[in-house]
C-alpha cells in the first residue's frame, strides 16, 4: 500500500487534492481511498488529507502516519507544522514552492534522502497562470504524477474533469501539465548533475 499525506490550510483545495488522488489511481486500476483531517474548519487554518493506493481492498480508516509520500501545498507550514513526522526513509516530498530546500532552512530533510524524491515546484503561481486563482491542488497532483511514477498525467486529466467543468477543468489540467513537466525537467537535471 502507498500512504501520501497532503498538507496545506483551508480553502487551498487540500480535501480535492486527496479526492482527484484516489480517483485517478482508481482510474488506472489501483483501489484507492481519500479522507480529510480537520482541525479549525476554517480559511487559512491548517488541513490535512490522506490518500491510500493499493493493488487490494483498503480497510484502514486511521490516519497516515508513516506516508509514503507528502505533498506540501503551503510552504508556511514548514516550520509551524510538524508535516515531515513519519515520512518513509525512501518517501517522496513535493512541496508547492519556487524556493529550494536550503533557501526553505529544511535542508536537514533532504540528508540522507534521495534527492531524485524530493522536489520543489511553483504549483500556486502555474494555477494563477493557467486557471486564474492561486489554488495548487491539480498542479501538484501533476508534479507528483512526475515525481512518484505512481499516477500517470492522463489519470490526473480524468481526475480533474470529474472533479470539474469546462474552463476550470481545462485550466486546472494545463496547470497540472505544467508542473508534471516542470518537475520532469527538475529531475533530468538533477539526474546530470549526480
């Protein structure tokens, strides 16, 4: 089983992100389950989701506590939030932000870890580009499909126009296509240097 957790604060789309997750892993086959964590229900208070991939039925219902895989939607949260606690040796970190993980102050995470798991990308400012508002949530759902391999980009695409229509969705899938090549190219370059 794949464990993510996704971090972020209310009104970023943090509870779609784990909805489009699991929907797009079931499109590609996977049994898949999503669920929210909330503490303030309110914008701006922090939020949690989870999302479980499986070959098999999923009958956990507790929260992640050692994931696999962390999606930071809110880079703010790095230092207030303990979001790192119980991430996988081996896990995957993507976290929505154009800065790297030195100018973060989190460079300790990365000791240790293969850097070819962990990455920055620019999730907010490609949704403000392609779908008109600051909301991450496809986006990073794209750099993790690149990052991870556990997801393909059309999954995702499929995933976003359940979730939504027209424009939105169009936009949300140009952003989500963005950030999967932009994370794609981080990789390569990260791959030449090593």
């Amino acid at each position: 089983m794949f464990e993510v957790r996704i971090h972020g604060r209310g009104g970023q789309g943090v509870v779609s992100g784990a909805e489009m997750l699991s929907v797009a892993a079931f499109l590609q086959g996977s049994y898949a389950q999503a669920f929210p964590s909330f503490g303030s229900e309110r914008n701006g208070a922090p939020v949690v989701s989870f999302c479980r991939i499986s070959g098999r039925e999923i009958r956990l219902r507790e929260p992640v506590m050692r994931p696999d895989a962390l999606i930071i939607q809110d880079p703010t949260l790095l230092l207030q939030v303990e979001v790192f606690h119980g991430l996988k040796q081996e896990g995957y970190v993507l976290i929505n932000t154009s800065r790297s993980f030195d100018e973060l102050g989190i460079a300790d995470i990365a000791n240790g870890r293969r850097a070819e798991r962990l990455c920055t990308v620019p999730a907010s400012d490609l949704a403000l580009k392609y779908v008109g508002r600051p909301l991450p949530n496809a986006a990073l759902l794209g750099g993790f499909a690149a990052l991870s391999g556990r997801i393909k980009l059309d999954s995702v695409a499929a995933a976003v126009r359940e979730k939504f229509s027209g424009k939105v969705a169009e936009g949300n899938i140009a952003a989500a296509t963005a950030a999967h090549d932009f994370v794609q190219q981080k990789m390569q370059e990260a791959a030449h240097v090593a």
